[in-house]
C-alpha cells in the first residue's frame, strides 16, 4: 500500500435531527453496499487526488484519501474481497463507471446559463432574436423564452442554431474555459530585462488569458506563450498542467522544467524552462526545440538540478484560440483555486524581486563588501518571510479544498442513508 494513501475507519448514523455522525469502527463481518466518489487538483507536489467512501450493511464507513490512480486501485481491491464473485465483479463495474463519470471537483462554481450563452452569441454576429427565428425556423416565442432563461435550449436546438451561427454547439450549452498566461519565453535570443533571460528561460508577465480547449482545460491547466520572431513556435500558447509529472515517459518531449539554482547566499532559487527534455544516464539536459537557434544555443541547460517537469499538452496558435464572443467574461472558475493560482504566482514573483534587489544591491555596493553582506541578509531574511507566509497561504487553500472534498463524500452518503431508511420504513 502506498505510503501516500490514508484510510479511515468509522461508523456511521444519523442523530435524532438527521444529522451524521461518527463512532466507533462495529467488529464483526458486514457486507460491502455502496460507495460515494470525489476528485479533486492538489498542490503542485501531491497532483492528483481522490477520495472515496466505502459504506456498509451495520453502517461501518471506510475511506480511502490520498493519490488518484493509488485511491482507484485499493478500491477495486477492496470491492474484490467480496465473497460472492459475481456481486463484486457488477459492483466493480459500478464503481469503475462511476469513477470515469465523477469529474475533478471545483468548489463553489459560478453558473453560467444558456440564456446568457445565446445572448452573448447574437450579439457578437449582430443577429437579432426575429432574426434567428426566421434563419432556423422557429418561432418567435421560442427564442424569446430561450434568450430569457424560461426555455433552455436543448442539445438538439443547440446543434440546429450552431449550423446557421456558424459557432460550436459546445459554445451554447456551456461557458467557455479559460487559463491565464504566466510567462513569455524566446527561444532565439537573449531577452534583456532587469537581467538578461538566454533562450529557453521563461520570464514573467502581467496575467492575461487566452480561451483554453475544453478538451485539456482542468483547474490546474497553466499556459506560456512563445515569443520568438522568426521561430516557428513564435505567438504559440504552449499549454501543461502544473502537476509534477517526474514518473510519466517525458524522454525527448516538450517540457515546461524548474530548474534549481544557487542564490548570492546559496539559497535555493527556482528559474523555469521551455525546451526539448533529454534524460541520459541518469543526468537531465534542456535542448533548444528549435530548428533555426544557433549551435551556441542548442543546450539551454546541461546536467541541471531537476525540480518540476510537466509536458507541453498542446501549443496552439493564439489567434486560433481568440474568443469571438462576450462569453469569455462568463468564464466558471474556482475562487479557491483562483487564490492557489494568485497565491503560487505572488511566490514566483516575490523571488524575482528578491533577484532584482540583489543585483541592484551588488552593483551599488562592489566595494563595500560588509554592506553587501549586511543588506543582503537582511533582504534574504524579508525575502523568506515573505516566501514562508505565501506557502501557509498556499497549505490553508490546499486544506480548504481537500475539506470540501470529504463533506462533499459524506452528504453523498447521507443521501445513501436516507435512502436505507426509506427502504426499511416501506419493508
């Protein structure tokens, strides 16, 4: 069993005002009845994550929390203990179908309705709703109630008023997806900022987002875009997610990497790369992806320390991904994961500036070498502090989320409790 997975046992029963509560673990067989699943994004280290319930016939509640694909196999195992094989094998097929069904959890949504989605359409293309009325056969009365939320709009009418808009039917059933864009990279030349960043290292820039496909979209989806006249990557949006994905084959693929680097007082500083991912004899090298950089440039980093990896999913031009319509305003995101996304950036950018103010210290003290050290330390001390606040910001998100992960399991069951009680009452 996976060091990464924690399992707890309890029991559970409703008080005298419906309310679940726990007690102790009933000894003793029981049968194995129903399971409530929740998956949701974790941080940048623990990636993946899943949680899933375990309820039987005496009311015991097994829960299995920790990594997705460690979570999946311990409960399929534990479905197989039943006895009867023809029972367990129908309800690992349940319960592998309602795995593949259950989607990342996002707490706290903001719904988006269909009414808004066909209004923000007609507006862009200047149709009017008589308009569309005449150009798709329908009446009149239809639209109107669609555009006032009375009517939805089915995925068949969908299908039919998308033919004529010339839009994705997608686009009127659901908000469009959205991810905000980090950092530029150039993997030609050397961008001279406040430092100079060789090709491949990727700086930051003010946040802005770019329209994300909603086949990759996921609430950890992050974007950089290629800033290289004359490549062939230039004015791509290269899209990863931000798990740390070491164990899957990254050999010879497009990577998004973090490097650790030494600072002034060898603290540890983190820089990020977009390059070509070699892996040989154990040692990690950056190649430039590039076909026209020069020889001089074709390493970006050499038997570097390794610290984040995550593949490039796809790099799509940006005008190919431009939103036509107003619907990029209606875009549904997590308010916790926006506070992780916000949290994460901020520590990118407090050691930046702590960079920055090294350098600029060094040149303005050269020869006053105790001065240096003095100011230096003394930034290095702002610099953590400020470093370790955002990481206890970043665990109290983290902890909020993985809360709402087991109170959304739990009401599943007490929905399932419910249902015994009915069962019995009409037994």
């Amino acid at each position: 069993m996976s060091k990464n997975l924690k399992i707890s046992k309890f029991s559970l029963k409703k008080n005298k005002d419906g309310k679940l509560i726990k007690g102790d673990w009933q000894n003793g067989a029981s049968e194995l009845t129903n399971f409530a699943i929740a998956k949701y994004q974790g941080s940048l280290l623990t990636g993946q994550q899943a949680v899933v319930g375990f309820i039987y016939k005496n009311g015991n509640y097994r829960e299995y929390y920790g990594e997705r694909e460690e979570v999946f196999k311990e409960a399929i195992a534990k479905i197989k203990e039943k006895k009867n094989a023809v029972k367990a094998q129908a309800l690992a097929d349940m319960f592998i179908d309602e795995w593949n069904k259950s989607k990342p959890y996002v707490p706290n949504d903001f719904n988006v309705k269909e009414s808004h989605l066909l209004n923000d359409v007609l507006k862009g293309k200047d149709i009017s709703a008589p308009e569309l009325a005449k150009i798709t056969g329908t009446t009149k009365q239809n639209v109107y109630g669609q555009l006032s939320g009375d009517r939805g709009v089915s995925r068949e009418t969908a299908i039919k008023y998308a033919e004529k808009l010339g839009v994705d039917p997608v686009d009127l059933l659901f908000p469009k997806k959205s991810v905000s864009v980090w950092g530029k990279v150039n993997t030609l030349e050397e961008v001279d900022l406040e430092e100079p960043y060789s090709p491949g290292r990727i700086y930051g820039i003010e946040n802005k987002n770019v329209i994300c496909p909603r086949d990759i979209w996921s609430p950890n989806i992050k974007a950089i875009i290629i800033d290289a006249y004359g490549s062939m990557y230039h004015n791509q949006v290269a899209f990863y997610y931000r798990d740390n994905q070491t164990k899957l084959e990254i050999n010879n693929k497009l990577c998004v990497v973090g490097a650790k680097v030494k600072g002034f007082f060898d603290e540890e500083l983190t820089y990020y790369y977009f390059g070509l991912y070699e892996n040989v004899r154990g040692k990690h090298f950056l190649l430039n992806p590039d076909p026209y950089t020069e020889d001089a440039n074709k390493y970006i980093l050499k038997n570097f320390n390794l610290e984040f990896i995550s593949p490039i999913v796809t790099t799509l031009d940006q005008k190919s991904i431009k939103d036509a319509t107003a619907a990029q305003k209606n875009i549904p995101q997590s308010e916790l994961m926006i506070s992780q996304s916000e949290a994460e950036r901020k520590i990118s950018d407090i050691a930046f500036e702590y960079e920055m103010k090294m350098i600029k210290l060094k040149k303005e003290t050269e020869k006053d070498k105790e001065k240096f050290l003095a100011e230096g330390q003394k930034a290095l001390k702002e610099y953590q502090k400020a470093q370790a606040a955002l990481e206890a910001q970043i665990a109290d998100i983290r902890g909020k989320i993985a809360r709402e992960e087991r109170l959304k399991v739990e009401r599943d069951m007490v929905k399932f409790l419910d249902k015994l009680d009915k069962e019995k009452k009409r037994a």
